[in-house]
C-alpha cells in the first residue's frame, strides 16, 4: 500500500513538472562555462534530454567566467534573463546585493524528476545552509561543491613520518620537519588575491567563530575589532611570516599563481591551501602515481570557533528576480540535480556534487570526508568580498599583505582592521 502511494504521489509531481513545463515553452540560461568544458558538456547533455523529455527550448549562452559582468547591464537594460550560474558568493556579491534574485526556497520542495524525493532532500545540508540570508531567504540552488583545505602528498609525508595536524601546535611541529629537511612548509603566493585572504578568514574562523569577521566588517564603529581574539589573529599570520615562524616558501613575496601550487607538486614545499579544484589543475604536473592528501584548517588551542568547521563555497543555479520564465527554469534546476547528472558530474569534472550519497573522486577523499564530518560551515572569505566588496579591497587585502609580510605585529593588525574600517564607512 505504501509503495502505491508513493507511486501515485510521484506520478501526481510528474504531471504538476509537465504542467508547468507546458505553461512557459522556453527560457534563456547564461553560464559560466566555455563551451567545450567537461562542466559544460554535463550540463548541455541535461539540456538537450530536458529540451526532449518536455517539449521545451532552453536558450543557453555559455559565457564564461564572467558571466554576471556581462548579464548585469543587459538586465539593466531591460533585457529577460531568467537563470544564471556562477560561484555562490559572486552571486550574492552581483546580483543578490543589487535585488537582481528570486528567493529559491521553494525548488527545496520541488521533486526531483524521476525519483521519489525533493531537492532539499537530494542535497547536502552542508552544501547550502550558509547561504540563507537574514530574511530566510536561500537564492542559490548548488550543482556544485568546493572548499578547501591543507593538500599534501600522502607518500612524502609518510617517507618523513608525519601525519595531519589537529591543532596549530601539531601544525608547528610538522612544519619544523619539513624544514629539517629542506622543505618549506606552506607553499604561498602574496600576489595572488585570492591567497591572500585564505589564512585571514581561516585563522578569524578558527579563533572568533564562523560570522565574526563578516560582522566586525559591517560595523561602522570598528568596535568589534576591539575583542582581544584579533590580536591572537594576527599574531597566528605574523607566526607564518618571514619574521616570524617562516613558513611560508622562499620568495612567496613575490609569487603569484601558478608558482605555489608547482612548488608544492614538485616537493619544495610540504603543504598548499587551496580550493579542490587543485588536483585537476596540477594533475598532469604531478604524474598518475601522485597521492593526493588534504585536511581543514587546524584547530587554534583557546580558540571559539567550531574546529570541524568547513568552508563550503558552491556553484549553483540563481533565478532572476524578474525572469518571466522563473517557473520552467526552477524545473530545469530540479531537473539537473537528478543522480544520473550528479554522478556524471563528478565522473566528467572530477568535482564534488551536493548530491547526497554520491562519492567522489578519489582526490578528494579527504575533504569530502571533512564536510561530512563538519558539526558547522562557513562560507568562503566568511562572506565579506560578496557582502562588503569594497572593505574587501580596500582594508582587507591590503592589511592581510601587511601582516604576511611581518610588516606590522598581531596587535598593530588588529587596532589597523578597527581604524581602517571606521575610516572606510566614514567615506
């Protein structure tokens, strides 16, 4: 009896899916992908069986990384674009902060075509619970999942006899036998941004909490930069500068992607912070017999923050707030998350899916095992580059190179965040 209901309430979503479909004939979908990419092939073949299946046109630009620079005039404009995709936060940053987006909690509750449960149910909890808004609302829907973490190669560390870190202090150790034999510890770039705020974020999760620094960043009396727990920040970055513990690789003063992260794979330095997107970058560097290791951020002794946290950094479905085909395209998005493109996801791009009970690739064992052990997430750069882009570039980057550099001390560090944010939001 209780599979009969189940059948005729699937068969009864089946119909609702085909209903709407039959009521909007089209809608027009901008990518972030070049035609040609593995992720772009997994999402054109979902395209086409959709296109088939429903009796419907999708109209798609595959227009490449910089797609919202390219979208956000044409709305301006006028123009209807009814779903984009892009990085979580570059959403939010472009889009969601201009009321360019359509709340998606309702695709949570859409079924999944073919199968016998709903989005919300289909995906990860982890993948996209940072993501809700203070108004309770979630407008992202991920397909695609990355964060990132300590890599290191397995076989190396075991020739040396050590193991991944759970706490700074075991961080220290192991970096003092690295050193012993002649390796640097940190593979690092400052002149790549997107490096140069890794270790911030991280260290501020760790010591303060998931949010803090997102909130001393939106506060325009620099007051919550007053806590105490910034100084031990910065005093943890000076530890990694080349006045203090030196753990950063020769000339990381100077080096800028892809320079760290070639360092790293060919053994000049022990570890690399970095997106998981790295063992297909450095795949053909490193050879077929290189034994991808990673583990999160270690814990900070003292420290409020949650140590199993995880940052959880999406791709996802964003639906325009204005889109006049907003029904059909949510479709699509429920569509795409069926297994058989989830599973093809991670086949084809060798990248995580949100889809729950999927493996991934090998390479990424560990950090897919660190989201299912996370008690806690938080989102990339604690989310400041997407909800406060100009104190990003203005105050953070320029103070994490500072501090990189041992140019200032922890405690110059912190009363520098309070006073350079008070002097931003006074502009």
């Amino acid at each position: 009896m209780k599979r009969l209901v189940v059948g005729i309430v699937l068969l009864l979503s089946l119909t609702l899916v085909t209903g709407a479909v039959f009521a909007q004939e089209s809608f027009s979908f901008w990518s972030m992908w070049n035609e040609g990419e593995p992720q772009q092939q997994v999402l054109a073949r979902a395209i086409k069986d959709f296109e088939a299946e429903f009796g419907v046109k999708i109209d798609v630009r595959w227009a490449g990384r910089e797609v919202l620079a390219t979208v956000r005039p044409r709305l301006l404009a006028g123009e209807n674009i009814d779903l984009v995709d892009q990085n979580a936060a570059e959403l939010y940053g472009a889009l969601l902060a201009n009321d360019m987006l359509m709340q998606l909690n309702d695709v949570l509750e859409m079924q999944v075509p073919g199968e016998e449960l709903n989005v919300g149910e289909a995906l990860m909890e982890q993948s996209y619970k940072g993501h809700f808004r203070e108004d309770g609302g979630l407008y992202v829907i991920p397909y695609n999942l990355i964060t990132a973490g300590f890599w290191y190669d397995v076989d190396l560390w075991n020739d040396l006899g050590i193991a991944p870190p759970k706490t700074w202090t075991e961080f220290l150790e192991v970096s003092e036998v690295l050193k012993a034999n002649a390796i640097d510890p940190i593979a690092f770039g400052l002149l790549t941004e997107v490096y140069r705020s890794f270790f911030p974020t991280e260290v501020a999760v760790r010591i303060l909490g998931a949010g803090a620094l997102n909130a001393a960043a939106g506060d325009p009396t620099g007051k919550l930069f007053e806590d105490p727990d910034w100084v031990k920040v910065g005093d943890i970055l000076y530890q990694m500068s080349r006045r203090g513990e030196n753990l950063l690789m020769q000339g990381y003063e100077g080096a800028v992607y892809p320079a760290p992260q070639m360092d790293w794979i060919m053994g000049f330095a022990g570890t690399f912070f970095c997106g998981t997107w790295i063992p297909v970058e450095t795949r053909e560097a490193a050879g077929p017999d290189f034994n991808y290791g990673a583990f999160i951020f270690p814990e900070i002794e003292g420290g409020k923050g949650d140590p199993t946290s995880v940052r959880i950094d999406p791709y996802g479905f964003g639906v325009l707030k204005n889109a006049e085909n907003a029904d059909l395209a949510k479709q699509f998005i429920a569509y795409f998350l069926k297994e058989e493109y989830a599973q093809a996801w991670v086949d084809d791009t060798l990248n995580m899916t949100p889809r729950e009970g999927i493996e991934p690739p090998l390479e990424l064992t560990d950090m897919h095992e660190a989201i299912l052990n996370a008690t806690s997430t938080h989102t990339d750069y604690d989310g400041v580059h997407a909800d406060y882009p100009g104190w990003y570039l203005e105050v953070f980057l320029p103070l994490n190179s500072e501090i990189l550099l041992g140019n200032i001390t922890g405690a110059e560090y912190a009363e520098k965040l309070r006073t350079e944010t008070i002097n931003f939001w006074a502009r």
